[in-house]
C-alpha cells in the first residue's frame, strides 16, 4: 500500500507539473528521525526513524525528480514542534507547532502562511508569522490572547522559504555550534 500511494503521489505531481502549477504537500507524520524531545533531558527519548528505509528514500527520489519548481511546500505535525528537515537534495519539509498544549507541554500555536499568486507564475509560499497563545495570560483574561511571535523572513534574514534559504540557515546554526 505504502508503495502505491508513493506511485500515485508520482503520477499527481507529474501532472502538476504538466500543468505548470505546483503542489502543496501535506501529512501528519514527517520523514525523518523523530526530534521533538531530542532537546528536553528531563524528558527519556530514544531518536528513531518515522518511515522504514525504503519508503522514505523513495519518497526523497520522487521529490528529487520534482523539486521546488514542482513541490511549492511540505508540512507536516505529529512532532509538535517548530523545526524543518531538508529532504534529498532539492526540497524542505517544515513541521510546526500545534493547537495542542501536551506533547511537549507548549502554548497553542498557528501559522499565517505568506504566498505570492498570479502574475502568469505558479504559486509560491514565501514566508509565514507564527503566533502563540500565551495560556497564563488568557485563562487570566478569560479570553484568548495571541501573540505574534516571529516572522520566519525577518527572524532570519532571509529572502524566502526555498531550499537554498534553508541551507544558508543551517550553515549558520553550524558556525554557531
């Protein structure tokens, strides 16, 4: 099964791109290692893969054959937790936070999602805002208080959320390490 949902997966974005548009890939589980307590000590975490092997270099083969021309955007949950995972050589999947306030225990979150359409171009995600719900502060209010808390573009200086800006990011985190 997982095989042909991949195959299909490869037919859709084949069309995608005849048709000059570009896709918006969605799941709940990242490929990947599993991070989100991989920072908390207090919290016992073992990192182990999401995806077998075979599943997950297939799916890095189809989005290489694709890349970002194709593919405008992968997000995922599950995790909980802001983070981003450069997939193959040519794409990025971002996870991100959740509504959910267990697992790790966080204040709600929801992204604003920045994209240029129109203009004879396929459509591109270019940025988001990231806002919390600072759950002291409404429960005290009686009422939700939301909180911008960053803007990925201004956060980190960079133009865009294409792979390159990506790779400029974490060679940063590297010289910082």
């Amino acid at each position: 099964e997982a095989f042909a949902h991949l195959e299909w997966l490869n037919a859709t974005l084949a069309d995608v791109k005849a048709e000059g548009q570009r896709a918006y890939i969605l799941g709940h589980v990242p490929i990947g290692m599993e991070t989100a307590y991989g920072n908390d000590r207090r919290v016992p975490s073992v990192l182990r893969p999401y995806w077998m092997d075979l599943f997950a270099r297939r799916y890095q083969d189809i989005l290489d054959s694709f890349g970002e021309a194709t593919i405008a955007v992968q997000l995922f949950g599950h995790e909980h937790v802001d983070t981003f995972r450069l997939l193959g050589k040519k794409t990025v999947a971002l996870t991100a936070p959740s509504m959910s306030t267990a697992y790790p225990r966080t204040n709600p979150t929801v992204r604003y999602w920045h994209q240029t359409v129109g203009g004879g171009h396929p459509a591109a995600v270019n940025d988001y805002d990231q806002y919390i719900m600072d759950l002291l502060e409404s429960n005290a209010a009686h009422r939700p208080i939301w909180k911008h808390t960053y803007s990925f573009r201004i956060e980190y200086g960079l133009p865009d959320l294409s792979r390159s800006s990506f790779e400029t990011l974490l060679a940063r985190f590297n010289a910082q390490a």
